[in-house]
C-alpha cells in the first residue's frame, strides 16, 4: 500500500463517532489520540445504554484490560449490537492469557465475530489458543512467532488480526502486510497500544477492514517516528506525538509509509 492518506482523509472526512469500552488506565490517553487524529471518540460502558449508543457510533471498540464481571456482560450486549447494525467493531484482548477470567472472557468475545482484533504478539498467541509469555499487558513473544497463530485467528474467526510490536503485521487470513513503523520508546508508555485500536476502529468507520488497519498502523507508527525526532524520552514524547497525529499530513504519511503487502 502507498497510499495510506486516501484512508486518512476518509476517516478525518468522516469525522466517525466511535463508541469505547476501554480500561482505566487508556481512558483519557485514548480519547486524546483519537481527537488529534480527527475522530469523535466516546467512552460508554453502562449497562442501560451500550446496545442504544452502538446504534449511534460508526465503529465499537472493546479492551478488556480492566475487567470485572459486570463489564464483561456490558462489553457481549455492545458487540451483539455492533453485529446487529453492522458496524465494525474491535477487540482489544489486553494481558488474555493471564487469568482464566480473561481467557474466558476473550472467548466470549471472539464469538461474536469482532470485526478486527488488535494485540501485542503474546495476545494473539493466547487468543489462538497457543501458549504465550506474556506478563500482564506487555508482550514477551515476538511478532513473527504469533504470524501463524494470527492467520488460524483470521481464518477461524472471519477477522482481520493486527499483531503489533517493533513490525507490525496484519491478515485477513488470506492477505498479509507488514508494517515496519514506529519508535522504541512507544511500547514504552502505557494505552498507547489501548489507544491505536481506538485509531483502527476509526479508520474502519470508514475503510475496509484490511485496508483500513493497515493504513492506521502506517499513520500511527509513523507519528511515532515524528515525534521521536523530538523527544528526550516517555514524558516529552507523548505530547510530541498527540501533535504528530495531529498535524500529520497525508503526503507526509504516504512518503513515510513502509508497508510490504504479501
Ligand atoms: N519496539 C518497537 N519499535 C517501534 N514501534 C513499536 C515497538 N513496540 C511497539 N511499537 C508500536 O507501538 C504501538 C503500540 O503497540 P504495542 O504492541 O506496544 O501495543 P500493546 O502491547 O497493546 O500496548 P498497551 O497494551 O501497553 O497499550 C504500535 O504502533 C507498534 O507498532
Ligand atoms: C497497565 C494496564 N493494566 C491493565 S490495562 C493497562 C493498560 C495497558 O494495556
Ligand atoms: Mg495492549
């Protein structure tokens, strides 16, 4: 892919309004990122309302990081609904292999044919049911080792996969791409990853699902690079980077873009 910024438009265009269950700790930075990339993010979570506002957004995302049982229900009543008015939706399975509650949960989830899943290699590997190293929600496996656990998760489950990490990869089961942006020091700073599936339900508002995942890891990783150039370290990088995603151009992010489509 070397246009990424046809998707950019459509998605700043489109100015989607995308329905978040996400955990604590991304709440605020994920709100954040997903305004500066020109999106209209909503964290909503209560009972009595998920199913009606999914009837609202363009796009649902669901993380699971901050789990408890009354949320789990909430999260199944949002994705039915998301099915139901066809809408995509996408799964966060944050730390999936660590507990038999997140296992459980996780595969309660991937029932209900999420539209795009989107981890770190140690969550796809749980999630396809392989066994993983992951310590709570920072990945210990490598992005190669969870590509075909990724492609058996497409296959059997009718998704796109996104497995990120220092190369991201992502496939529909047939399809693959590599996308070889980003800087060190992002997995560095915490919800970044919890905050880019904001980002791809975003895109995916407005873009094939493939494509469109694709095209928000290019725009993110590449941000990532701007900011960077900047940054002494975590701290000055965030706000360095809510300004990349910001001010990004799409020449900017075509001429940056290192995508291998397979
Ligand atoms: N070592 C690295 N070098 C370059 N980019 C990276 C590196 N590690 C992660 N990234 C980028 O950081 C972003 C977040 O991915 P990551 O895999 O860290 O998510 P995550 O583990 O789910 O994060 P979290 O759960 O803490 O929010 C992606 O855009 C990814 O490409
Ligand atoms: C640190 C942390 N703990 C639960 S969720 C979360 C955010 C990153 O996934
Ligand atoms: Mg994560």
């Amino acid at each position: 892919m070397n246009d990424p910024s046809r998707h950019l438009d459509a998605m700043r265009t489109a100015t989607p309004l995308v329905q978040n269950i996400t955990n604590y700790v991304a709440m605020n930075v994920m709100a954040n990122v997903m305004l500066a990339a020109g999106a209209s993010p909503a964290m909503v979570h209560a009972r009595g309302e998920v199913a009606e506002f999914a009837g609202l957004a363009a796009a649902l995302t669901i993380n699971i990081g901050t789990l408890d049982a009354e949320w789990a229900e909430c999260m199944a009543l949002a994705a039915r609904a998301a099915v139901e008015r066809d809408i995509p939706w996408v799964l966060d399975p944050v730390a999936v292999g660590a507990t038999a509650m997140r296992r459980d949960v996780g595969a309660r989830l991937l029932d209900l044919s999420p539209t795009v899943i989107r981890g770190n290699a140690s969550e796809i590997l749980a999630l396809s049911g392989a066994v993983a190293r992951g310590r709570g929600a920072d990945a210990a496996d490598e992005v190669a080792m969870a590509q075909r656990a990724a492609r058996d998760l497409a296959r059997a489950s009718g998704a796109v996969v996104a497995v990120t990490g220092p190369v991201d990869f992502v496939t529909d089961g047939a399809r693959t791409a590599h996308i070889s942006n980003g800087d060190p020091i992002m997995p560095r700073i915490t919800a970044l990853g919890c905050s880019l599936t904001g980002v791809v339900g975003a895109f995916a508002a407005a873009t094939p699902a493939f494509e469109g995942t694709i095209a928000a890891l290019a725009y993110y990783g590449v941000a990532g690079e701007i900011a960077g150039r900047t940054a002494s370290g975590p701290g000055s990088f965030q706000p360095a980077f809510l300004d990349a995603l910001y001010a990004m151009t799409g020449a900017e992010l075509d001429a940056m873009t290192r995508v291998a489509l397979t």
